[in-house]
C-alpha cells in the first residue's frame, strides 16, 4: 500500500513538474497583445540580452503607427494602406496580407486563432490568423485608432472584445459572432485601449477629460472621474489602482473603486502620449519632454529619468531588469530598470511613436519611415 502511494506522489510530482516546465518554456514567446496584457501593464515575461542586432526589415509602405503584435510564430502589423500584413518572425517574409478600405492605426489583437484589427474605415475585422480569411467585421460610426482588447464576461462567461472609436462610444462585440454586446456613450472621441481590470471593469480615457470605469457585463457606468485635461493613451492597471498621462502636464495614480486620486506627477508644462508600464513598485512612462519617467508607484515622486533627443510617444516595455522604447529622435533604446542607464541603443533614422513587441531574444517594433524592424537581442550564455 504504501509502495502505491509513493508510485502516485512521484507520478503527480513529475506531471506538475512537467506542467510548470511546459509553462515556462512557452512564457515570452508570444506578444498577442498591445501592452501584453488586458490590463495594458506593458510587461513582457520574454528573455533578452544586452545587445541590439538587427535581424530583418518589412516594408510596409511610406507611413506607419501601428504597432506589432506576435501570436503562433507570426508577426502581425497594420499599416497606412489599409493592409493587415502578417509576417514570418524567422525572416519577416510576408505569409498573407488583407486589405481594408481605409488606413489602419489601431494595434491588432490575436486570441484563439483569430487576429482582430480596426481600421479607419470605422469597422474591427476578424480574421483567421493563419490563413487570414475574414470571419466577420463589426461597424461602428468613426474611425477606430486603437486596439481592441479581449474579455470573458463575469456573468455570461462569454468571450467578448471592446473597442473605442471616434463614434465618441466603446463597443462591446461578441468575440465568435461579431454581434454587438453592449456600448456605451462618452462625450467625445475614444483614441486609447480600453482596458479589462479584475476581469468584470472596463477602464478607458477619451478626449473629454473624463476617466470612465464601465461594467465588462452590461456597459453600464460604475464610476466616473474628471481630470485635468484629455487622454491620448491608455490606462495601464495594477491591484485597483489605474495610471494614466494626459494631454497636459500630469501622470495621475486613481484608486478604480472610489475614484479618489491618489497622486499627481507633475513636471514641466507638456503632454504624455505614451501609455505607462507598471511594475510591482515603478510607472515608467515617456513624455514630450523627450524625458523617459521612472515613478515610485507609493509616493509619485520621480525615482529616475532618461534623456532622449526627441519626444517620446513611445510606450515603454518592461522585461526582467531592462525596459525597451522609441523615441522621435529614431532611436530604439534599452535601458537599466535600476537607475535608467541607456544600455544600448539602435538609430533607425524616422521617428519611432509604435509600443516595442518583446519576445525572447527579440524585439520587434514599427517606425514612421513604412519599416517594420526585427532586432535579436541575444543572451550571453
């Protein structure tokens, strides 16, 4: 009897064991998401080096704002010609493209098999990522200039995508039929990623100054908070807690749950379109003034920043001990996350406003010249 209970305990030992491994081997492989995550934390579990060495470029046309995203070994990246391009991560050859009638600005989003984009043509396309037939397109009544992010209902426990447009609305779609859920109206264009917290709030920022927390449910309103100027990014969330640049001169921390500020960053007078990466103690976030900021997530006070030579529009990305992003300046940089010493860096030569896809020992990210570049960012073994 207790030779069998041994025999069991090892067997569940390795079979866990093998599940962590598994786990683990797969952690940092894909970037499926703009911000990596439904709670546009900007955090990549990849693995890479110290060294950036350009490995491949795609020539999308002459203009490009859309930034990339990585699911199954393919690229996927939107472009100013209104084409979906997907793209080989080993050598960035194309592997299909889907034209859109209008320009395509917003970030795709790949889950289960299918890549999501918006377009300015007003409609979010579904379409099978390998093969990139159409599965649907759902219309709303503006341009969509940011990426849908991906949910399962609290209640319903159905797969659904929301989505801001110029229509002044966020749309909620049913993720396999492509039918409306539920939207839900604010008072002036919606530019950023609405953000999923806790898996039941949707938090999103528009042009009317105002912070909505909506209900993943059923849309309806749970609070709302006034700030001091519109919102050009995206809510990046952390245990309750939403942090967000806006188009003045500030970087506020707001508790979801009251809607109390719980602290304002602020230096010179200029805007923040870059959307923060929240770690478990720093936001680090780049700003007009062409400075990158590293904020302690308790005090708000500036714990370190990094000097470019052009704005940065950019949204920073956070792996392990370094943190990736452009600048208009045409550089892709790599920093320290310790003190923001610049550890290397790469000049494109155009200005670079796209979020960086990290994945092991890659980086991959779009720039205004039409390019996208695949950079190998080895570690020394």
């Amino acid at each position: 009897m207790r030779n069998n209970i041994l025999v069991h305990f090892f067997a569940l030992l390795f079979l866990v064991s093998g599940s962590i491994i598994a786990k683990n081997k797969q952690a940092g492989i894909d970037w499926p998401r703009h911000r990596g995550g439904a709670e546009l934390r900007g955090i990549s579990q990849a693995k890479i080096g110290k060294t950036l060495e350009l490995d491949w470029e795609f020539k999308t046309g002459e203009f490009l704002k859309s930034s990339v995203v990585v699911s199954g070994n393919l690229a996927f990246i939107g472009a100013e010609t209104g084409t979906l391009f997907a793209l080989s991560l080993d050598d960035g050859k194309e592997v299909w493209k889907y034209k859109t009638s209008l320009g395509i600005d917003a970030p795709p989003l790949v889950h289960e098999g299918v890549v999501y984009t918006g377009s300015t043509d007003g409609f979010l396309y579904a379409l099978e990522a390998k093969s990139g037939k159409l599965i649907w397109k759902y219309e709303t009544g503006g341009e969509i200039m940011g990426a849908a992010n991906q949910g399962i209902r609290p209640t319903t426990k159905d797969s659904v995508l929301v989505v801001g447009s110029y229509d002044n609305f966020v749309h909620c779609i049913n993720a396999k039929t492509g039918k409306v859920v539920w939207t839900f109206e604010t008072q002036n264009y919606v530019n950023g990623v609405p953000t999923i917290s806790e898996g039941k709030y949707v938090v999103i920022g528009g042009c009317d100054s105002v912070l909505y927390v909506i209900g993943l449910e059923d849309g309806k309103l749970v609070r709302s908070v006034e700030v001091e100027a519109p919102i050009a990014a995206s809510v990046s969330v952390s245990d309750g807690i939403g942090y967000v640049g806006n188009m003045d001169r500030a970087v506020m921390a707001f508790d979801l749950k009251t809607g109390e500020i719980v602290w304002n960053y602020r230096q010179k007078s200029f805007p923040y379109f870059s959307s923060p990466a929240v770690t478990k103690t720093q936001v680090i976030i780049g700003g007009r003034d062409k400075g990158l900021h590293c904020i302690n997530r308790i005090s708000g006070k500036q714990d370190w920043r990094f000097s470019a030579r052009g704005r940065i529009d950019s949204s920073p990305v956070v792996s392990g001990d370094k943190v990736v992003f452009g600048s208009m300046d045409g550089k892709l940089y790599l920093l320290s996350m310790k003190d923001g010493k610049e550890i290397s860096s790469y000049e494109v030569g155009e200005p670079i406003s796209s979020t960086p896809a990290v994945v092991n020992e890659r980086i991959l990210v779009s720039c205004e010249d039409g390019n996208v570049y695949a950079f190998k960012v080895k570690l020394i073994k």
